[in-house]
C-alpha cells in the first residue's frame, strides 16, 4: 500500500504523485505536497443533512427512521441525541441514544438541534 493522501476534493484513494504535486485521476483535482499534510486536519470536516458543521459535543436530531442492525428496534424521526463524538471511517459519529445503548450513525441522516 502507498502511503498517498487521498484527494480533498473527492476521497478518492487513487492518488498519485507528479513532480512536486498530487493528482487525482477520478476528479482531475491536484494540489501541493506541502498544503497535503496542513489540509489532513481541514478534510475531517463533518456535516449534517443541512449542511451545518458538526463538532464533537454538539446535540443532533435524526431526521429518518433507522433500522438498528441485528435487532427489532428502530430510532425513530426526531430522536434527539445529546454529546455526539466524531470519528473516522463509514460511519461519523459515535453516540450513546436512550432506550437503544451506544450507536454509530451517518451524517446524512441527522440534523444539528
């Protein structure tokens, strides 16, 4: 495996290196090796349905009914979920939601209260 950024614009994992820059061959992006290593700390910028920036803290609404896996339950539209943490992977945010236990649930299918 390459140790190449993916590309800020569309996280595509094809990057390659040419000359001094990066190119993205899926969406023709390029950018500088030296902005690659200050923009990681930019990219993880995590938003809601709305487009509203998420922050670790932040209480969120659910705005779908989500089937929880390997069970009956569902999360009904308007739970509301209080001391939401972001993290990397598939899923975004890690929460604890009443009546259910600890979650992992996609960005786009909440809304910042």
């Amino acid at each position: 495996m390459s140790n190449l950024p993916k590309c800020p614009k569309c996280s595509s994992e094809y990057t390659y290196e040419d000359g001094a820059m990066f190119v993205c061959p899926e969406c023709a992006h390029e950018w500088s090796k030296d902005s690659a290593a200050e923009s990681s700390e930019e990219m993880k910028v995590v938003r809601d349905a709305n487009g509203n920036v998420l922050q670790d803290g932040d209480t969120i609404t659910v705005i779908k009914d989500l089937k929880v896996k390997g069970s009956s339950l569902v999360v009904k539209v308007g739970t509301k979920v209080k001391n939401i943490r972001l993290v990397d992977g598939d899923h975004d945010i890690d929460c604890k939601i009443d009546g259910i236990g600890a979650m992992k649930l996609k960005s786009e299918f909440v809304k910042k209260a």
